[in-house]
C-alpha cells in the first residue's frame, strides 16, 4: 500500500475529474433552456437520474467526512437516523406526492400561496430557506477545502474558487437539467470510491471483514447505555431517533425546495415512487457503508496498528487520512474527487433551488409578467450572484475567527426553516386550516423551538423530538386559531389536502394506485 500522501498522480485524476464534470454540465445545457424547462426541466431526465441527484444533494461533504467517523469514535447509535427514511418516504409518497402532482408546483413554497392564498406567507418560506441555503452552501465548501487542504497541501483559496466556480457555470448555463445531469455522475462517482475504500480496508486489516464483525457482535453496534426505548419520550432512544430522524427528512422532502424541485420535474407519480423508493435505498446503503468503514478504521488503528501516526488522528479526520496515506497512487486522487463530488453536488443543487426560489416565489411578487426570457435571465444572475457571494463568505471562514458565530447563525435559521414542514402538513392534513392558523403555527412553533433549543438545558431536551414537537405545535395551533378566527381561506382549494387524494387517483389515470 502506497503511504506517499497526496501525489502528483492523484493531482492529475482530481483535476481530469474537475475538468470531465464541468463538460458534463456544458454538455447537458447545449440546448437553450428557458422559462419552466431552465426550473423544471424539458421532460427528459430519467426518474433514475433525479433519484441519484436527490441522494447526492443529501450526502453533504460533512457527511462524507462524518460518518465513518462516528462508527470510529463510538457505537452505531446514529445509523438508525437513516431507518427513518422508512417513516419518511411512504408518508410523502402516500400524502404528499399525489397533491403536488396534480397541483403541478413551480416550487415547495408555490403550495402555500395556493393553498391559504397568500403571496407573503409563500415569499417568507422562500426567504428563510434563501438565506439558510446561502449559508449552508458557504460552510460546504469551506470544511472539505479546509480538509482537502491540509491533506494536498493546495491552497484552501483556490479549491473554494475552483469549487464554486465549476458549480456556478453549469448552474448558470444548463438549469436544473444540468444540475440533476451532474448530480449523477457524482453521485454514482461516491458510491463507487465509498465501496472501493471500503474493499481496500478490508484488504488491509489482519481476518478481513472478521474484526469488523467482532466489533459489532460487541457493543461496537450498540452499547449497552443506549436504550432502544425510553418512557421519556424526550429523551434519546433508539426508537425516538427513528421516528424523529424520519420527520425530520419528512419535513425536507415536503417543505425545503432543493429536494422539492426534484419533484417539480415530473408529473408522473410512478416515476416519483421510484425516486423516493431509490433514494431511501442508496441513502440506508452509503451509511452502512461508511459505518462499516469507521468500525474497520477503529479494529486497524486501534486495534491491529496502534503506533501507526493515523491512530492519533481526530475522528472526523481519520477517514480521509485513510485515503491520503493507505489507498494505492491514484485511487486516492479518485477518493479526494469523491470528496469534492459531494461538496459540488450540494453546491450546485442550492444554487440552482436559491435563483429558482428567488425568481418565481419573490421576485413575481416585486416585478409583475415576467416573460420565461426575464426570469430565465433573473434566475440567471442570481446564480452567479449567490455563487460569488457564497465563495468569498467561505473564504472569509478559511481565514477568520467568525466560524462559530456564522454556524451558529446557521444553525439558527435551520432551526427556524424546519418548523416550515409543520405549516405544510397543517395545509395538506386540515380542510379548515386557513391562512391566519399558517401565521400563527408559523410563529408560534418557531418561537418555541427557540426557547427549546437556546433556553433550555441541553440534556433536558433530545434534539430529535425537534421535528415532533414543532410538527405537533404547527398542527395544534394552526388549527385552533384556524378555528376561532375565519377568514376568506377557510374553505381548502380543490386539490390541496389529504381528502382530495381519493378524487385525484380517480380523475388521473397518471396517478398509481397505491
């Protein structure tokens, strides 16, 4: 095994990957996109392929670099949050899916304008999630630069700029046909170089997968202060981290529009099912994965090498020192373009879901008929504009000690962005919900949240009852406010709650039957 680091050879692979994407993403936008087909696509991508991109947009380069470290570090307890994905996906397929096709949504937050017929309360969930996903877009590509960079010993500077750069182009040019195109070749290019290392890991240690296996018949799976099950329903569990882990992802299927315009692309909810069923397995089986690898890590470096330098090496760092130092000349370079793979995907996916919320949920309501020419130009400039922005924010973070504050900025508007799916399930599950209940769920849930997550002690409150309890506030106080306080929006449009699905499966010969 080659222990030489970051080579010349692995330089010359990441930069023909670098270079062999981007004319993926030129090639993909040789047609003119404009109007609906820049946002939504021509009708011509595969059901396979968005799939994909819908994996690649979730596995975060944080992830890719987390992961196998928390397997490393301690037990498996956190691979049951990807289990909730089996609450997640039928609930969207059998709840949500249906109505979004039938009311064909240019966006996630186009559903709240039709349902409770309110301009604003679809431009305030537009800007919530424009301003999480700026910030969100600016640590992806900071924190695997940085890490890059320390193991290749290129400039921090110029992998944000390159990043950021190669992204914006395909984004700018091709819409979303680019973006979902990409999506896949690097998505595909993660799940091979994941499942590489992991055969190469094994290759290394003294039995093969055996040390793996002992580990787990261990408590390496689950120790044994780790309940499956506690009364205390604030407290964590396995069960608890299931079901909360579920409606968490649920409320980013239904409500946060990078996952949301997948969706938009299609009509055909068959082809949705497929998406969902296919992402939930690609997502369950890249965790697996990467868990596998953190516990084959901690039987080589702890176990089997405990002099090696990598045995001394930070958890969430111990992967990636794996790939610079124990993988063969040149399947390193692929694994780091694994890495940059998952920032791009990311990076790409919110700069085309910002300049496309950005375009038809805000800037219709400032500038009136837009022609598809102006908001393909708008969504455009947008692009470029959020892209350059996020770049220099991100190389402002490489080189300054705002790191934790503008996390924690982050954080919080995440916190708030979350409490959006509790609005969304309002309008989808009460015919009586009307536009003033949105209001009050809206702001009352994300006050509450607040006061939970900044006002409480940590250990009072298990971070995944989050998503239970703004879900359950939004629904509770949506509707009683809906209740005592009529307005025009009290009656649900035709089309935009649970009790209309039966009608939409019969007037549709495009829906399946479930």
């Amino acid at each position: 095994m080659a222990q030489e680091g970051f080579t010349t050879i692995d330089f010359i692979i990441l930069v023909i990957y670098l270079v062999a994407v981007l004319f993926a993403g030129l090639l993909f936008s040789k047609k003119d996109m404009i109007g609906k087909e820049f946002f939504k696509g021509d009708g011509s991508i595969p059901w396979y392929v968005t799939s994909v991109s819908i994996f690649a947009t979730l596995l975060s380069p944080i992830s890719f670099m987390t992961l196998a470290g928390n397997s490393y570090k301690g037990t498996w307890l956190l691979w049951f949050a990807q289990l909730g994905m089996i609450i997640a996906i039928p609930f969207a397929i059998k709840f949500f899916l249906p109505i979004y096709a039938r009311m064909d949504i240019d966006t996630a937050y186009d559903y709240l304008e039709q349902r409770f017929n309110s301009r604003l309360l679809r431009a305030i969930g537009a800007i919530l999630f424009i301003i999480y996903q700026i910030g969100r877009m600016s640590i992806i590509m900071y924190l695997p630069s940085a890490a890059l960079a320390t193991l290749t010993g290129i400039s921090v500077n110029w992998l944000i700029v390159v990043m950021g750069v190669i992204a914006i182009i395909y984004s700018y040019t091709g819409g979303i046909k680019s973006v979902l195109w990409t999506d896949f070749i690097q998505g595909s290019v993660l799940l091979v170089g994941v499942a590489v290392t992991l055969g190469f890991l094994v290759k290394d240690l003294d039995g093969g997968f055996q040390p793996i296996m002992n580990l787990l018949a261990k408590d390496k799976f689950i120790a044994p202060h780790e309940p499956i099950f506690d009364p205390n329903l604030l407290k964590s569990s396995i069960f608890l981290l299931v079901v909360g882990a579920g409606f968490n992802t649920l409320s980013s299927y239904i409500s946060s529009q990078d996952i949301v315009q997948r969706f938009t692309t299609t009509q055909d909810i068959k082809k949705s099912n497929k998406m969902m069923f296919t992402n939930g397995v690609l997502s369950i089986f890249i965790a697996t994965m990467f868990y596998l690898i953190g516990t084959g890590l901690f039987a080589y470096y702890q176990l089997q090498n405990p002099s090696d330098p990598g045995a001394l090496v930070a958890q969430d760092q111990v992967f990636t020192y794996y790939i610079a130092y124990r993988l063969p000349v040149g399947i390193t370079g692929v694994l780091l373009a694994a890495i940059f793979a998952a920032s791009q995907s990311t990076l790409s996916t919110g700069l085309n879901s910002v300049a496309t919320s950005w375009t038809l949920d805000i800037q219709e309501v400032i500038s009136k008929n837009l022609d598809d020419a102006k908001r393909t130009q708008i969504a455009r400039w947008i692009s470029l504009g959020v892209g350059i922005f996020s770049i220099i924010i991100s190389i402002i973070l490489a080189h300054s000690d705002i790191k934790s504050a503008y996390e924690w900025f982050n954080g919080f508007m995440g916190l708030v962005l979350g409490v959006l799916g509790g609005v969304f399930m309002l309008g989808v599950f009460s015919k009586k919900a009307n536009k003033i209940g949105a209001y009050a769920a809206l702001i009352v849930s994300s006050l509450v949240m607040i006061f939970i997550k900044y006002g409480l002690p940590a250990e009072k409150v298990s971070i995944w009852v989050y998503s239970l309890i703004s879900i359950g506030v939004s629904l509770i106080v949506g509707y009683l406010v809906s209740i005592m306080v009529k307005d025009e929006t009290s009656t649900a449009p035709k089309f935009t709650t649970v009790y209309d699905i039966s009608e939409i499966k019969a007037n549709n010969d495009w829906l399946v039957r479930h």
